[in-house]
C-alpha cells in the first residue's frame, strides 16, 4: 500500500477514526462571511477548509504550514496535550492561534485557553475543533449493535462526563487518563471560551467535528471559580442592588453562565423572561425545571432572609442591565421571589416590556401592601401551575 505523502500522527487515528458524516448543523450562531475575518491568514483557511474532512483540513495545514505569517502559530497534533503555548520568536503576540489539536486531547484546558489569550493581540484571532459528547454518542450507537451501543455509552458518559467533575473521583480520573480524551458538550466548549476572554464568532460542525472561531475580547476571568457540582451557586441582583448567591439544583450544561450575552444575541427571550429553546439545559435539568424541582435549594435563601416565597425572580447582572433605569431601582426595593409574578398572569408576557410591566404592578401593589399583595399573588400562582400546567423553565 502506498505512504500517504502526509503520515498521520496515531493521536489522529484514536481519536478520529474513519467514520463519514452528514452535516451535524450549527446552533446559536450567525453564518460568519470570509469577508467578516479580519486575520487574513485566517480568512485564507476559512475559505480552504470550511467544507473539508477533518483528515483533509489536517493535511491541508501540513502542505500549507509554510505560508502562513509569522503572527500565526500553528499548535499541532504533534503537541503533547500538556505543551504550553511556545512564545513568538523576537517577542510580541500572536495575532492567530490554530489549535489543530482536538480541545478534549489538552489537559487543564482552562490553563491553555487562557495561555492562548495571553499570547494574542486583542482582537486576535484563535481557530480550534473539539469532537464533542452529541457526536461521540452518534459514533458509539453507529459503531455497535443494540443494546451493547447504550451500555458503552453509558459508560463512557460515566467515566468521561461525571468522574472529571465529582470531587472524589476527579483525582483518579486525571491520574488514569492525564487529562485525555475528555468529553465535552458543545455549550461547555463555548462557555470555556468565554470563560477565557474570547467571543465566538463562528461555530459549525461538519463532518462530525465541532469547529470554532473566536476572538479575543479581554483578559481571562479569574474572579469565581466555574462549578460543576449539582447545586449551583449563582450570583444574582438582591434587595438595595446586593449581590447574593442563589442557589438551585444544576440544570444546565457546565461553564453555561458565561454565555448569557452570547445566547442573548441569538435567541429570544420567551414568555418567563428565559431564553427562547435554551439549549444550554440538559436532559435531567429539562425534568428537574417542569417539575419545579430545581428551585428547591432557594428554600436555604428564604431561611437567611435573602428571599421571600412570592417575588419578583433574581437576575443576573447581565439580565438586570437590561431593564430600565426605573424598574431596576424599584425592583431592589424588595426581596425576590421563589414564585415569580409572571406565572400570576392570565396571559404569560412575551416580551420584556410586558414582563417589566408585570413585575411593575406587582411591586406597586406590594410596597403599598405587603401581606396582602403576597397572599393574593401566592394563590393565583398557585392555581396557574396547578391548573394550566405552567412550570419553571
């Protein structure tokens, strides 16, 4: 048999292995034009390799790797997933980082996207893929018969996707594997990203690899530490403009909080002031919110006197930044709420004026009379969820 002109590294062969698929498609994000990227090096790439194989886009960077400008590193499959990023020659940053390199391939991903950061000019450019958790799913259920194809999978989630993340197994988990051949949801790639400077400005997944642009916007975020536990600990707007931590049963995705502005910008808000088909929840927490289930733990801010029963819902300060100068100075005047007044409402709002005014009538009627206003709301809600079937989303 004849030598390809270009050997594959065997990292290659593991962890992309010979599989054709159709295009997966892409969710939450604009169609970026060519003419968009402002790097040419890589415009250039986008242009050639947009529509390539993952075996082919591989190939393409080793025939062309000459070419590229010396702003630009090229961080290979021939990288040890512990490599830091090497250091311009002559000093300076980058101004594009090609990670060829599959993102669940690095250990300490967290540290490497930061290091990636601090070697780009801001507004640089950097280009990576991962092969996520939806795709290694398709590959396993395609690859063996039932009901072997559920029970490796299960598995493979089991030892990918919960040990890395429990306190008492991650130690194991990153001695066995250093780090390896993690699984990552696609939402999880993108919060990392944010988490580490960058705005995605284009995402897509052909041929079962998930690839992305994104761009430096600013410096790492090191205040707060993401979680992945199933209680999670969010930081919201309370009374007089105090921040507090809200706590709730996890049901979304991990790094999902930092990409609140990123899903504002391509999705709606629907009629419960949340995000339109939030693809950043995951199965279990879809059940946990129609169940109410995952409000639960604010009892614990009820009890430290953070919250009351009945009340507007705490936001983000992301969310808050969006009401106006008016509501958000009335809003703090009292505690939020386990049960919104939105769900009191015959009709649920649709927009964020409606919802505005919704909590506008509510506050009103509450600063003028508390008990009363509460116990009123309380049985409305009540009898909403009951009867209407109306749940957390």
């Amino acid at each position: 048999m004849r030598k390809p002109l270009f050997p594959l590294s065997p990292l290659w062969d593991q962890y992309y292995p010979n599989e054709t698929f159709s295009e997966f498609g892409s969710e939450g994000c604009d169609e970026l034009q060519a003419d968009d990227i402002l790097n040419d090096d890589v415009r250039n790439a986008f242009q050639a390799v947009e529509s390539l194989p993952i075996r082919q886009v591989y190939l393409w960077f080793l025939s062309n790797k000459d070419s590229f400008s010396p702003s630009t590193l090229l961080w290979g499959m021939k990288h040890n997933g512990r490599d830091p990023i090497r250091k311009r020659q002559g000093g300076g940053v980058y101004d594009a980082i090609f990670v060829q390199r599959p993102l669940h391939t690095v250990y300490e991903l967290d540290n490497f996207l930061a290091d990636c950061n601090h070697n780009l000019s801001q507004g640089g450019y950097l280009v990576c893929c991962c092969r996520t958790s939806s795709v290694k799913k398709k590959v396993m259920y395609s690859r063996y018969p039932k009901p072997i194809n559920r029970i490796y999978y299960g598995l493979h989630y089991l030892w990918h996707r919960v040990c890395p993340k429990l306190k008492i197994t991650k130690p194991f988990y990153f001695w066995v594997t250093k780090g390896n051949n993690r699984t990552f949801h696609r939402v999880e790639i993108l919060g990392r990203l944010y988490h580490a400077g960058f705005e995605v400005v284009y995402e897509s997944t052909p041929h079962g690899e998930f690839r992305v642009i994104a761009r430096k916007a600013k410096d790492p975020i090191t205040v707060g530490v993401p979680s992945s536990s199933p209680i999670a600990k969010l930081r919201r707007v309370g009374k007089n403009g105090k921040i507090i931590t809200v706590y709730k049963f996890r049901t979304m995705y991990s790094y999902s909080e930092y990409l609140q502005e990123y899903v504002y910008h391509h999705r709606k808000l629907d009629n419960t002031g949340k995000f339109y088909k939030d693809y950043r929840v995951n199965t279990i927490g879809s059940f946990l919110r129609k169940t109410w289930l995952d409000e639960l733990p604010m009892v614990v801010n009820m009890l430290k006197g953070e919250m009351k029963l009945v009340g507007v819902r705490p936001l983000s300060r992301q969310f808050f930044g969006l009401y106006s100068k008016e509501m958000q100075e009335l809003r703090i005047k009292t505690k939020p709420g386990l049960l919104p007044p939105l769900y009191y409402e015959k009709e649920q709002p649709e927009t964020l004026e409606e919802i505005q005014e919704s909590e506008r009538r509510y506050c009103e009627a509450y600063l003028q009379h508390p008990l009363r206003t509460d116990w009123k709301y309380f049985w409305g809600i009540v009898s909403n969820i009951l009867l209407k079937k109306k749940h957390s989303h």
